[in-house]
C-alpha cells in the first residue's frame, strides 16, 4: 500500500509542478491563449495562483506524512517493530518519506530558480529531517533498552531473534552492553544518517542571509554539498534498520496468538518463529528522474558557458563599479532579467548572479559590477582603466541566462509603480532604458501609459552611474519624461539641510523633480496613485529589503478595492 501511494503522489507531484511552474515565467502568461482568459484577469490571479501552488506542496506534505503514519501504525507487518520502537515507527517513517518528496520538489525546483518557492521546499525538508532525527533519537535508545534484563519478555524475545543461524533479527543491537551513539557510528544507517545531517546543517546555516552578503562564496560552496546529501540520502537506506515481518512469515505466524504464548515459539506449527527484513532502500525512486533532469540542465548550462562572449566596452563608474558591455551569438533578454558570470581566471567553479542592467533593444547587453567581497575585486581590479573599445583585458567571461525575475511584468499594466531602496535599484535600469526605447518608436504600441518609480537612498553617490540614467530619463520630455513620475528619497538628508533657491534643477541631486528628504508617507502616496487611476489594475515592484516589503504589500492590500471596477495594485517582489 504504501508503495503504490508514494509511486502516486511522486507522479502527481511531478504532474503539478510541470503544470504550475509557469507561475514564476511572466512569458508564459501567454496561456491566456488557452484558458480563455484575458491579461488582466490572470495578472490579478497570479499572487493567488503562487499562494495556491505553496498551499499545495504543503498540503501534500500533510498527506503524505498522514498516510504513511496511518500505514506503519496499523500494518501488521509492523506489529513486533511497534511492539519494540511505539510511535516512533511511524514518526520516523512518515519523515523519511516526506524528506524524499521534497528532495525530489527541490531538484525540480532547481530549474526554476525560484527562490521563495525554493525557501518553502526548504523549509519543509528541514522539518521533517529534524522529526526524523529525533524519532531516530527515540529508536536506538528504545532498540537499546530491549537489550535490558528489564525490557519485559516479549521485548527480550524479539532482541534475541538472530543470535542462531537461519534466524533473522528484529532489535540491530545485539547486546545491551554497548551504546546508543556506538552503535550509530558502526551501522551504514548511522553514519549516514550523521554525515546527511551535518550537511544539512551546514547548508542551512551558510544560507542566512548575513552569509550571503558578507561571504557568497561560502553560501555558493556549501549550497553544493546537497549533492553529497542526495548519494547519503541514497545511501541511508541500504542499512534497512527499521524492519518488519516478512508476507511469508505473517501467513504463517499468528501475531496476535504468538505474542501471548511466547513459550511455544518454534514448537508449534501456529507460532513458527518469525523472519524479519529491512525495507527496500525507496530514496532513489524519488530523487532519479528529477536528477537526471537536473544533470541535463547542468549539461546544457555548461554547454551555453562554453559559447563565446565578447566584451565590447567598459566603462568605469565613480564608487568602484565597473560596467561591462558584452554580446553573445543568440543571446535574447527581457527587462528586469539577471545573468550568471563566471570567470574562470579568478574563480574556475564560481558563478555569481548580476542584474541585466541594458535594455533588449539595444545591441549589447550588460553589468554593472560594484567591489561587494573578494571575487568582485578581482573583477574590478582587471577591468579598471580600461575604458572604450581599445585595451581591453582578454579575460574570458562566461555567461549563463538569462534568468526570469518579477519585474518583467512591468509593461504588462497600464499602471506600475516600481520602488526601489538602495542597491535594489538595479534592476529597474533595464526598465526604465526600455521605456524609454518603446516610448520613442510611435509604430509600437504599448500598454504602460503611467509609471512612478520610487528610489529610497541614504544618497546617490553610491549610483552615480543610475542617477545619471534618470537624468536622462527625465530630460527625454517628448517620451519617457511624461510617461515616468520620479520621486527620489534620500534618508540621510533633511530639508533643514538643504538651501534649494531660485535654481531650476535640485541642488543635491541636479533632478528637475523635487528631491524629497527622509522616508516615504507610503499611505499617502498610493492613496495619490489609486486616486489618480480609479478602476485601474496597478502593478507594483518592489526591490528591497524584507522590512519595507512588508510595509508595501500591507498598503497595496490596503488601499486595493473589493468591488469589480474599483483599484486593484497587485504586489511582486524582486529579489537581489
């Protein structure tokens, strides 16, 4: 039974995340084309669609765990095992198979690369890993004490099953003189067991996102240890301590009878002793054919690696970043993408994720590199004096991507509001250099007629090279000027500080728009904007930090009407 459930769920699961991995690929919004529906409605079902795919997988989970607890709780063949391990059986099993699905969902969602989903997978194989860690815990010590002259005569019987020959043990301990953590070290399911764990712990502890910003490398380097967890995942199973009673052995030997006449074991046709066997190792069942997929995606990226990129231009920006122009045989990007580089001169294993930074329109695509940890330096230190088209390094590059994020989206509305706090602005450069392209070609229609971009900053002399894009931006008045609001936050500044005068320009930052100083009244400013736009569907985006995105998704609920025609702003987040 148990078998044929997981064999299933793991085909269901598959089903279902083919089916709704297109969530997180606004291209794929084009299924309007076979539901019947049109842009509009999807956007606004898209959030709900994502919350429903998350509410599956764990609701999954809970069926699972809820199925196979059932099932060791009540098999027959498990009655001597229960006998000796009690709810800890079916914790530890109901565990194990919960881990597998969700390995199986994590290496799926690989190919995906999305993150908040990867996080919720990630979250769920941590809780059932600890679950089955402790029921473990609870087996070895219990397999233990049935060694004990003090365990009871039934418990005893069955640990004294396999000391002679053509008998099969029940209890893997074989005497009460050793321990718990020995017995660990000595059994493939142990140490396993162990090593699996400790990796796990140290993936999970690198992934904090104070690891990340101080020191990816350490997060990159560790995050590929779960190849080594997948071969002990494997491997932990081969070990078959948890058995149960055999199908031949149970038509034979009368459990419920037997465990009562202990003395006639062996000596009656009714109580013949019972065999016992481990259960097939079921881990590679889950994990195959997502691995295999996975491995033909790591094929086919290293083969795109291996495709020429030319670096046409670098630029040097104030504040050490650097700007790569780059182009590349079949390279195609949407706004707001993020590519993966690796150069193997500095790093031969490293690939570290940069936000597209050019727009599809134009002839190249590009980066800007800011000095962040030792690979970046490296990268800048190369590059740095080596501007325009002549002397530049022959450093090969290797690219991988273009990747999906939120902020596709953006031409997708009529309305957008795009915010921005700090290094978070990155993003929105593609944007906003595609706008303006797409506002300049009358021939080409296009749906966004209203954008506001928000950038809350400490001061912008960190992105000189950004501030000078909105400058040109703002000075296009035939095209992207009147299409873009801009509303530039500088948090380490207040009007007390600034003496503005008779100029036309902002003293501080040289915008035609006021600067304003300190934080965003965000009420007042969406509460402007839906005012602005009544009956519209409004996307926003967001790149920044978890505090101000908990703030912006409470106002666009707030502020987003129930009725049909009433203000709908409709939440996505970018991460960087």
């Amino acid at each position: 039974m148990e078998a044929s459930v997981s064999k299933g769920i793991r085909k269901t699961t598959c089903q279902w995340f083919l089916l709704f991995r297109w969530y997180n690929k606004p291209p794929c919004l084009d299924v309007r084309s076979w539901t019947g529906l049109s842009s509009s409605t999807l956007l606004k079902q898209l959030p709900l669609l994502c919350a429903l795919w998350q509410v599956l997988l764990v609701g999954v989970n809970v069926a699972l765990f809820t199925v196979t607890f059932l099932y060791y709780s009540s098999q027959e063949a498990f009655s001597y095992t229960r006998v000796m391990l009690g709810s800890g059986l079916a914790f530890a099993r109901a565990s194990a198979t919960c881990v597998n699905l969700n390995c199986m969902v994590i290496l799926l969602d690989q190919l995906d690369k999305n993150i908040t989903f990867h996080r919720v997978v990630g979250y769920l194989l941590v809780f059932h890993s600890v679950v089955h860690v402790i029921a473990h815990l609870s087996n070895i010590e219990r397999y233990h004490e049935s060694q004990s002259t003090e365990a009871g005569e039934l418990l005893l019987k069955l640990s004294s099953l396999g000391d002679r020959l053509n008998e099969s043990f029940l209890n893997p301990i074989r005497t009460y003189n050793t321990t718990p953590t020995k017995e660990v070290l000595v059994n493939v399911s142990g140490l396993s067991g162990l090593v699996i764990t400790l990796v796990l712990a140290l993936m999970v502890t690198s992934s904090t996102e104070f690891i990340r910003r101080s020191s990816y490398e350490v997060f990159w380097f560790t995050h590929h240890f779960f190849v080594v967890f997948l071969v002990g995942l494997v491997i932990h199973g081969i070990g078959g301590i948890v058995r149960g009673q055999t199908a031949e052995s149970l038509l034979m030997h009368n459990v419920s009878y037997c465990r009562e006449h202990l003395d006639e074991w062996g000596d009656v046709d009714q109580c013949p002793l019972p065999h016992f066997r481990g259960s097939d190792p079921a881990s590679w069942k889950w994990i195959i054919a997502p691995s295999l997929l996975y491995i033909c995606e790591r094929i086919l990226r290293f083969t795109r690696s291996l495709q020429p990129v030319a670096i046409t231009k670098v630029v040097t920006h104030p504040s050490n970043v650097v700007e790569l122009q780059m182009t590349k045989t079949g390279f195609r990007m949407e706004p707001g993408q993020y590519v993966y580089l690796q150069c193997p001169a500095i790093a031969p294993l490293e690939w570290h994720p940069f936000t597209l930074t050019s727009a599809p329109e134009e002839d190249h695509f590009s980066v800007h590199v800011r000095v962040a940890g030792d690979w970046t330096a490296a990268l800048y230190a190369t590059y740095t004096g080596h501007q325009g088209d002549s002397r530049i390094p022959q450093l090969r590059l290797a690219v991988d991507g273009p990747f999906g994020s939120a902020s596709r989206d953006v031409f997708r509305y009529e309305v957008s509001v795009c915010i921005a706090a700090g290094i978070g602005v990155t993003p929105f450069a593609s944007v906003l250099k595609s706008l303006q392209y797409k506002s300049s070609n009358p021939r080409k229609a296009m749906k966004l007629q209203k954008l506001y971009f928000f950038w809350i900053c400490r001061d912008t002399t960190a992105f000189e090279w950004f501030r000078d894009l909105l400058l040109s931006l703002e000075g296009d008045t035939t095209g992207t000027g009147r299409l873009v609001s801009f509303h530039i936050y500088l948090t380490s500044w207040d009007d007390a500080q600034v003496r503005q005068g008779e100029v036309p320009q902002d003293v501080v930052t040289g915008f035609r728009e006021k600067t304003f100083f300190g934080r965003p009244n965000w009420d007042q400013e969406f509460r402007s904007i839906a005012d602005s736009h009544p009956g519209s569907n409004i996307g926003v985006f967001l790149c920044g930090p978890k505090a101000i995105s908990k703030v912006i998704r409470k106002m666009c609920s707030t502020h987003s009407t129930s009725t049909l025609r009433g203000v709908h702003f409709h939440f996505n987040k970018e991460r960087f």
